[in-house]
C-alpha cells in the first residue's frame, strides 16, 4: 500500500511501504528504443531480471520494491549502456565509466 511520495527526483519517484521497503519508480525515454532493462547492484547486473515497460509516449518505466540503502545503476537500451540524464548523482565504476547512484532512506 502507497502512503505518499518521499521524493521525486529525475527519473525516479519514490514512496513508502508498510514493510519498510520503498517502491521506487525508474523511468528513462528511448522513444525508438525496442528494448530497455534497469540493470543495477539491485539484480546483480542481470540485463534479463528487470525489463521495462514502454508507454505510449515514448518512455520506459519499472516499479521496484528496494529496501533503505544505497544503489548503482544503468540502463540497458538495445543492448547498449546508458545512464539516467535525470540523476545528477553519478559514481565512477571499476570499467572507468559512471554509473547512476540511488539512496533509498529509511521511512520516517
């Protein structure tokens, strides 16, 4: 059950459980893209767990259910890496690329 948003920034748009989990919506637009995955630490970097859902207005999305802590991720469009243009908040990774960064807090 949603109680309200946390937070909404970017491609991302967050909101409380009552289990201590937050659903966290990832968004990313590809309007001529086929194929879009959310690939992060979350799935191990699996390209296949998480695939996204195309709109009718060219964007991706997937609702994930992640516990408080902090998260890398990308996304994988047609097979290619890219990052969230939305998140300012970027880490460097053992490639020498960047990766996305998400902090998911605690509810309050």
């Amino acid at each position: 059950m949603v109680m309200g948003v946390l937070l909404d920034k970017g491609g991302l748009r967050m909101a409380k459980n009552n289990k201590g989990k937050k659903r966290v919506r990832f968004q990313l637009y590809a309007k001529n893209a086929a194929h879009v995955c959310l690939v992060g630490d979350f799935n191990d970097w699996d390209a296949e767990k998480h695939p996204m859902r195309r709109n009718s207005n060219g964007s991706w999305e997937k609702i994930m259910m992640l516990a408080p802590g902090r998260y890398e991720y990308k996304f994988q469009v047609d097979g290619k890496w890219r990052l969230d243009t939305e998140n300012p908040d970027k880490c460097r990774n053992k490639f020498g690329t960047e990766n996305c960064i998400l902090n998911v807090h605690r509810a309050k």
